[in-house]
C-alpha cells in the first residue's frame, strides 16, 4: 500500500460561514472569512494529525494540504 502524500480539503459557502472539509482524514472546520477558514483548516489537521503516526491515516510524515474553492458559478439570467 502506497501511502498519501496530499489531504485534499474542500471549501464551500455555507449557511452563515465558509466550511471546510478534509476527504482522507475526520477534519471539518469553519471561519467568516476566507482566510481565516483556511488558517483554521491548517491548525485542525495540525491538531488532529498532532502526536499520531501519520501512516495510521494512510499518509506520509509531513503531508501536504491541498485546497479547492467551490462557488456558485455566475449565470447571466438575461
């Protein structure tokens, strides 16, 4: 088994805040701002990965975290 070397994490638009939401490991934040979303999203994982082996989660020591923005498209209703 090959071990991964990146958490792909989602941000949308919610309710009343940005969320975000890591796919290969149980990590969902939130922030106001797009910023702080994503300063929030490190210091989860940083947290939840924090004194485990990264292996355990199917990852390699140091893993990188890489985001997507999903938004509404912009649609012309002219």
């Amino acid at each position: 088994m090959s071990l991964g070397r990146v958490i792909h994490a989602l941000i949308r638009r919610g309710d009343r805040a940005w969320v975000a939401e890591c796919h290969e490991i149980a990590v969902v934040t939130q922030g106001e701002t797009l910023d702080e979303t994503v300063r929030n999203l490190q210091e989860a994982v940083t947290l939840h990965l924090d004194g485990e082996e990264p292996g355990a989660f199917g990852l390699v020591p140091d893993p990188l975290l890489s985001v997507t923005l999903e938004v509404e498209a912009a649609v012309d209703a002219a």
